[in-house]
C-alpha cells in the first residue's frame, strides 16, 4: 500500500489520465492528495476517482471539495469499479 506522500511521488515521475485514492491513506491522506494534485498544472486535468471503504455521503462533501471526480465503495465485486473507470475513460 502506498501512503499519500508516495503517490505524489509516483505522479511525479508518470502523469496518469485516471488517479484511484484512497481516503484513508497513512501519512497525507485522499483528500490532501487531491487537492494537491488539482493546484499542479500537470495533473490538475487528472480524473480523480475515491475508491474508499467510506460511504458516499460521508465522502462526497469533503470528496468534492477536494477535487475528486469520482466515487466508488471499496469492498464489492470489481464491476462497478470497471464500469466506472470505462465511463470516465471516455
């Protein structure tokens, strides 16, 4: 598992099209993550999906402040996941 701090780290290095965080990471949690990948110019147009054990009312206010695009619960079968990430895709 990486932490928030490795992450950014890693988008240091490779700018993906479509970033799954986590919220609760160790270190720099999702929402930190987030909002500092929206204030950099190389990742600031990323597609930021929360893939959390959170649910989605819990999630969605700080989520969207943040700059998250996306919501999908951990812990169910990975269609929806799939779904999801071939929506935002297109």
């Amino acid at each position: 598992m990486l932490d928030g701090l490795a992450a950014l780290q890693t988008v240091s290095a490779w700018v993906p099209e479509i970033a799954l965080l986590d919220i609760n990471m160790p270190g720099m949690d999702g929402y930190a993550v987030a909002q500092h990948l929206r204030r950099e110019f190389l990742t600031q147009h990323t597609i930021i999906v929360a893939f959390t054990a959170l649910d989605e009312p819990t999630a969605r206010l700080s989520g969207v402040a943040s700059g998250f695009d996306a919501y999908c619960q951990k812990g169910a079968a990975p269609g929806p996941l799939l779904c999801l990430l071939e929506t935002l895709a297109h």
